[in-house]
C-alpha cells in the first residue's frame, strides 16, 4: 500500500503549507520529451515540493526564486530528498533547464499561478519582516476566505460553542487551519488537509490542559487525553491571547477540580510524600513551565544524575557517582567556571555568562538524531552534523558537559524513559564517519550498562535513588525555582539573550528586529517559566533506602536494629493508619447536650473514663458516657474558650476570655490556681514540658515555666514567664511541633507564623488567609502545618521554607480539624464532618453531625476515639468502624 513521504519537515523554519495538487513532473529530451512521473504538487510559503507516487524517485523541492510559466516552469536550485525512498541528506543541483510541472486539473493552473506570484512577490523583498509580514497576509486571507466544514461533525446533534483560527504545532513546524469547539468535541481542519481531514478530540475524554508560551507569548495551548504526561494529542498556537483563553475556559468545564490538580504546589505535596516518582514530578514540572515536546525551543528538561561512566559498577550507595546536583552544568568544573567569569569580567556591557542554553533544539535532535533524522535534516538545512560531532557516547559527552566551553547541555526525558531506541540505529542511516575511520552506529554505553535496555533501567534506579531524592530540590531551584535567576556563578544558565527576549519581544515593532528575535528564540532556546519563588523543599525520603542493581547490604545490615517482632510504636503506627483509612466511616456512639451554649473545647483522662468540656456560657463540665453529668464548675461570667487535660491526669487548665487562665484540680473538685498573664482574651492553650503555652487577643503568645515540684498538689504554683511572641494583630490559635521546638499561631487577620522557641523572632510569615485563622496544626512529621480559616480555605504551608503548598477551597468555611498529615477530618460550618484527601483536593465523605457548625474536636493518641462539640451544644462521641 502506498505510503505517503511528505513530511512538513520538508519545510524551512517559518514556513507554510497552503495546498496540494494532483500534477505530472514533465522531463526527459529528444523522443522521451515530457515523460510524465505522477505525483503531488504541495505550494508552500517558500518553496514548491513534488512527491512523485514513486516511492523510488526522490522528492523536488524547489526554491521559492523561480520564473513562472503558464505550465509552471521553474529555474532554480533544486532539492532531491529521499532518494530510493531512504532518509539521508538532501542532494541539490542548480538546474538550468525547465522543470515543468502539469497539473491533472487544468481549470485550476490560473489559481495555481495566481498564488505562485503572490509568494513569488514575497520573496523578493529586501528585507526578511516584510517578506514574512506578506506571507502571513496571505495566509491570513486563505483562513479569512475559508470556514471550518460543519459535516465533519461527529453528529448532527452537535452545538457549536466557537470557532476561530489557529495553527498546530509539532516539532520544528506549525500547520495553519480552522478551530471549532462544540458541546461534545473538539475540531482542528488543517487548512491543507494534512496528515488529517480534521483532528477531532471528544472534550469528555481530556484528561489535562496547559496553556504554553510560544515563541515567548502567551498563545499556546495543549491538551493531554492520556495520563501519558509526556506526549499530548494536540497542541495549538491561538493569534490571540483572548481566543486561547476562551477555549481553555470551556474545556476547563469539562475537567473537575482542574485547576486544583494542576499547580506546581499541589505536585510537591505529592512528590514530598512519595505519591508520585522524581521521574513523574519532574515531568509534571516541566508541563507546568510551557515545556513540550512538540516544541523543541522548550522541550521538557532533566537533570544530569550520574557523574561516573567509566566504572564497571553503578554503585548508587556512593555519593561520589552522583553530579552535585545544587550546581548548574557550567559551574560543576570549578577551573572552567573560573574561565567563564573572567570572560565575563572582561566584556563590555552587555554580558553573558556562558553563551548557551541547558536546552535547545539543537541538543534535543543531537539525542535524538537516531530515531528523529528528518528533524535534524530541517534544522541544519539538509544536512547531518559532522560525524565526531554526533552523540557517539554517553561518557563523552558528559566529558565534554564537563570540560567544554560551550556545551553546558542537561538531558531529556528519553534517559529514564523506556524506550532506548534513540539509543540504537535501527534505520540503519548512514550518519558519516569518523575521524578514527569508524561509521557512526549506536550510542557507545558505559561500561557498567550491558546493554540499551540495561543502561536506562540503571539511570532510572539512579534518577529515583535516595541521593537524588535528597538533593533534586536543589536542582528545581535552580531550573525552575527562586535561584533561576540568581548570580553569576550559580544562575542556571540564564544567559542574556533569555533574560532580553522575555522582556522586550512584545514591544519590538520594527519587523526585521522582530524575525531576528523569533528566529534565536527558536533556535537558542528558552528558558522554563518560573515557578517557585522561595527555596524548594525537600523531600521526605526514609532513613534507609537502597535502590543499587547490584546485590548490595542486607535489610538486616542497613537496619540499626533487627527485632525479632514488630515494636509497639511500629504496632501503634499500624493502628494509627487503620483509623484512618477508615475515617469516612465513622459511627456515632453517643450524644451529650449539657451546655447552654456552644462549646468550645474539650479534654480526656488518659483512661477515657471522663470528659471535660468547656462552652460560651462560662462553664467547665465533667461528663462520661455511663453515667452522664459528674460536675459543673464556673469560674467567672465570660466565656472558656479552650481546655487541655495535663499529662499527670489530675489538673484540668481553661483559658477564658476574662484574659485569665484557670487550673482546675480533679481530685479536689475545685479551681486550685489562676494566671492573670494577658491584656485581652485568652484563645488558646498548650501544654509541654513542663511549659504553658497562651495565645491571646493582645497580640502575643506567652510561655511560662511552671516551678513547682508538682503542681497537682493543694498549693498555689508560681509560674515565670520565659518568652513573649510579639504579632500584629490578636492571636486566635497555636499549636506545637511534635517535638516541641517550633510553634505555629494563626491570627484574627489571617497571619500563619512559624517560630523557634528558641528564638522569639519568627521563622516564617505569610498572610495564608483573608479573615479570620480558625486553627492550625502540624503534621506529625513536623513538616507541614494545615490551617482553616473563615474564609473557606485550608491551607498547607511548608515548615522548611515558609512556602504554600496547597490551597483548597471547600464549599463552607470549616472551624476545627484532626489530620495525619495526608486525611484531614474537618468540622464545617453546617455542622457535617469533612473527610478531605489533601493530594487530590476533595470531600472524600461527609458525615452527617452536628445541627449547627462544629467548633471543636478532640481525638485520642491511637486516632481511634473522636469527640466534637458544636454550636448546638452538643458533644458526640465517634469511633471508626473496621
């Protein structure tokens, strides 16, 4: 069957495809004069190309400086491609006979010829802007004259939302065409039918959507209908920026939750928990910062990893077989790096620091020369580069990565992928020979890779080992992070032209400077958009983790100690996890309405045997759930606003709005101490250590010292204040790390802070929520803190850097949470239980609770008994069912 050969990579750089016609190639001399060879006749913005039906014959394609006759005879240079039908460089001869071309349609030469002098025209202007302005009015007027065909509906039920212009892109070319959106698909007509009548993408099958900068503004857009986060099914450059965004919108409505499942913040979640692989996080980052693989001038970038190709081992218990992956390839050589600066030391205004991109298309084909030939022979103008210039060896080329003075170039998602085809010349092309005499074949691997296959199962066990997971936020930082634009010696590669381009391409009026730009976009490449800001956490990785493809150390050996049998924490950690799993099915045990208001907090006795609550209506209450109401117990007449039960199980401590806070002795039935210590309402309190932590509406958060021998005892306790957090506005909620050395308050304007007991000067500040904070939390592992606030948001802040991490928006503001780190279980304000998965950004369950909004919940060390007390003034007791 007969297989078509064109390929817009036929085309140069810039160039358009407008339409095809059946024609005859007339040629031969004397008595075989106008021998006719069938084929295809494709007019193109710069030259025409004839694809004879002959797979054997070789492809013309003639420049677009030709003489016209009403046959169409062309005089030029000339190129034959594909010869034999086999994808070599091209061949090119300067004719000087006719070549004529007959098409099978003669009522249709006029026209032919009409557009053939038009491009004809634009090609003999002086300079290159009003060359391509022209081809662009023609091109624009072809689209103009044109509409998308409404029988390629896939039915006929189908309403059109809009219709506009666009081209699709593929590597090295775009194909111009009319887009149309419906209620059910989505349409692409190329405006010359090729490789498709119409591309059509049913909207209920799009799986993710990203707008993308093209050619540095912001036109693009691709959509992915596989979970496949490295090729997508379309991508299309809008001529406006309003027309791309209108049909992201109405795709965007077709996706739930979508622009919640696609932020930089909400895939570093993930990946710091291990969700998702080094390898997935890396891709996804890359879709986030516009990088795609149907555009080479930003074709997804990774790292580098390995440093030693020459051993015959992979050994990936040793730092040493690692690239210090804090550094960018031009600073990884401190002697080169040294010659680097003082070149830039040494130029006059303006500087650059290494004179090339990390990722252009010239590199990625440079990978890929092997299995994307016809790629390569587009961008070099017909020819292979010259053969001791090829990827011969993966060594090499990381010799030269290191060494050279030019070549600064970090890898491609082919390296951990797992297909190593790039790697092998299975179309058997002739790539030339080199300088020892050898013909360029396959990629040489290193010693320690026994094959293809081997050498990318071994790079992927690098990619996700654990020195690369402990060290591939430094990496980010620098590709796509806070220090992408940090100082010479360590900025990643954000060389002048990047830094120019992005600022001023827009604003370029004059056409010539304007081509100039685009074209070393194109071909220099770009750099990632950003997106991080502040210094990338890192991730959590276990203590012991090995990940060598070599038999290595036992678990017996790599583990401190080998117990016999789990231990009771491990045992604990189990039930813990149990409990959660199965939050969403918790059941009610018991229900208690013994305060006239809402009640505000509530605390156990290790035992479980009895409850303490404390409400607006100023009481403390002692309940259990055999015997009920035990005691009632009030201070004064303002309202309790949280209690806590100390560790020795005897004293009961209240916080009041009185500014006062109360110590109440269970054994003696009686309030035992006050601490008058605030100027305001006191909101909230913690207990560690011997410590009193107070959070008040003055503006502070107190910790004092309790210097009794035990205060449980019948005497009055003295208490020091040890340190004063000063706040800007009143102080609504704290709570402590895990391990005691770092405090989280929240406050009535929305302020999350981080501090160091230690240290009275905050860590870190961020205003997280615009009202009021409701609660904070840490998770266990002390490296995130959760917080809800009034206005509907909860909140993941990273402890390390200060950073949002994740913002989800629920439907009602929620009041109180437990969480582990990943399941939150929150109180709304319509009294439901929230069952919330932090990494997908959804209600998981709802379980019906209180009558009115929840205002606090108490649950036990095991995860396994929850209380919560609500406006209602109810409390209720709940257990997870297994």
């Amino acid at each position: 069957m007969f297989m078509c050969r064109f390929s817009l990579l036929l085309l140069d750089l810039e160039e358009h495809y407008f339409e095809q016609h059946t024609a005859y190639n007339l040629t031969g001399r004397g008595p075989e004069a106008n021998r006719r060879t069938s084929g295809s006749l494709k007019i193109c913005s710069k030259s025409i190309i004839f694809e004879p039906d002959d797979a054997v014959k070789p492809i013309l394609k003639v420049l677009s400086s030709y003489y016209l006759s009403p046959g169409l005879v062309a005089v030029f240079l000339i190129y034959l491609i594909k010869e034999e039908n086999v994808v070599a460089p091209y061949k090119y001869e300067r004719v000087k006979k006719k070549v004529t071309f007959q098409l099978e349609v003669p009522g249709k030469t006029e026209d032919v010829v009409q557009m053939l002098l038009q491009l004809h025209r634009a090609s003999c202007l002086d300079k290159q802007g009003d060359q391509t302005a022209m081809v662009a009015a023609i091109l624009q007027s072809r689209l103009a004259r044109t509409c998308f065909d409404k029988n390629s509906f896939q039915h006929v039920t189908e309403n059109p939302h809009m219709e506009c212009v666009a081209e699709m892109v593929s590597p090295l070319v775009t194909n111009a065409g009319h887009v149309c959106i419906t209620d059910c698909n989505l349409y692409f007509q190329p405006m010359n039918s090729y490789p498709d009548l119409v591309v059509q993408i049913g909207l209920h099958s799009v799986r993710r959507i990203y707008k993308r900068r093209h050619g540095l503004r912001p036109l693009g857009l691709e959509v992915f209908c596989t979970e496949n986060d490295l090729c997508s099914d379309i991508y299309l450059m809008f001529y406006s920026t309003k027309e791309r965004d209108e049909l992201y919108y109405y795709i965007a409505t077709f996706l739930e939750n979508h622009i919640a499942e696609c932020t930089a913040e909400s895939y570093m979640l993930q990946w710091q928990r291990g969700y998702i692989s080094n390898y997935q996080y890396l891709l996804h980052l890359n879709n986030l910062a516009d990088r795609s693989v149907n555009d080479l001038s930003q074709y997804p970038v990774f790292p580098w990893v390995i440093s030693d190709y020459s051993s015959t081992q992979m050994d990936l218990l040793n730092p040493a077989s690692f690239r210090d992956l804090s550094k960018p390839i031009g600073a990884l050589n401190t002697e080169r790096l040294e010659r680097l600066l003082e070149r830039y030391r040494d130029m006059p205004e303006t500087r650059f620091m290494y004179g090339s991109h990390y990722s252009s298309p010239g590199y990625v084909l440079f990978y890929l020369v092997r299995v994307a030939p016809e790629h390569m022979l587009c961008l070099q103008n017909g020819r292979f580069d010259q053969a001791d210039r090829m990827f011969n060896s993966v060594g090499e080329t990381w010799k030269n990565c290191l060494e050279g003075g030019t070549d600064f170039k970090e890898l491609i998602p082919e390296f951990y992928g797992s297909d190593s085809s790039f790697l092998k010349n299975l179309l058997g092309l002739n790539l030339g020979r080199r300088q020892g005499g050898g013909r360029v074949e396959n990629v040489e691997l290193p010693h320690w890779a026994s094959d293809p296959d081997d050498f990318l199962e071994k790079m992927r066990l690098a990619l996700e080992s654990q020195y690369v997971s402990e060290h591939l936020h430094e990496w980010i930082d620098l590709i796509f992070g806070y220090k992408q634009r940090g100082s010479e010696a360590v900025a990643a590669h954000n060389v002048y032209i990047c830094q120019c381009v992005c600022l001023c391409f827009c604003s370029i009026e004059d056409p010539d400077q304007k081509i100039a730009m685009l074209t070393q976009i194109l071909e220099f490449g770009q750099t990632p958009r950003q997106l991080f800001v502040t210094p990338h956490p890192q991730r959590i990785t276990p203590r012991f983790h090995n990940l060598s493809g070599t038999p290595s150390l036992s678990s017996s050996e790599l583990s401190p100690s080998s117990p016999s049998m789990e231990s009771f924490e491990d045992l604990t950690e189990e039930s813990k996890k149990m409990a959660w799993s199965n939050m969403n099915k918790l059941a009610s045990q018991s229900r208690h309405k013994i305060h006239k208001e809402a009640v505000t907090g509530i605390a156990v006795t290790l035992s479980g045997d009895s409850i303490f609550s404390t409400s607006q209506d100023s009481t403390l209450k002692m309940f259990s759930k055999e015997n009920g109401l035990q005691r009632s117990m009030s201070f004064s007449n303002m309202a309790l606003s949280s209690c806590l039960m100390l560790p020795d199980d005897k004293i009961v401590v209240c916080s009041s709005w009185d500014n006062n806070v109360y110590f109440y002795s269970i054994a003696y039935g009686r309030r035992q101490d006050t601490l008058m210590g605030h100027d305001d309402a006191v909101s909230h309190i913690c207990w560690r250590d011997d410590k009193l932590y107070t959070a008040s509406w003055d503006s502070t958060v107190k910790i004092w010292k309790c210097v009794a021998d035990d205060i449980s005892s019948n005497k009055r306790t003295q208490f020091d204040l040890l340190a004063e957090f000063e706040h800007e506005a009143g102080v609504n909620t704290l709570d402590l790390s895990p391990a005691g050395t770092l405090l989280a308050t929240g406050t009535k304007e929305g302020t999350l802070t981080l501090w160091d007991i230690a240290n009275p000067l905050p860590l870190n500040q961020l205003t997280c929520h615009s009202g009021k904070i409701h609660q904070v939390a840490f998770s266990p592992d002390s490296r995130h803190v959760l917080s809800v606030g009034e206005d509907s948001c909860l909140v993941v802040t990273d402890v390390q850097t200060g950073m949002l991490l994740a913002t989800v928006h629920a439907e009602q503001e929620q009041r109180c949470f437990c969480w582990d780190g990943n399941t939150v279980l929150s109180g709304g304000m319509s009294g439901d239980l929230n069952v919330w998965d932090l990494l997908s950004s959804k209600v998981i369950h709802k379980i019906p609770a209180h009558s009115g909004a929840v205002t606090c919940m108490w649950m036990n060390g095991q995860c396994s008994t929850i209380i919560t007390g609500g406006v209602d003034k109810q409390i209720i007791l709940w257990k997870p069912e297994y």
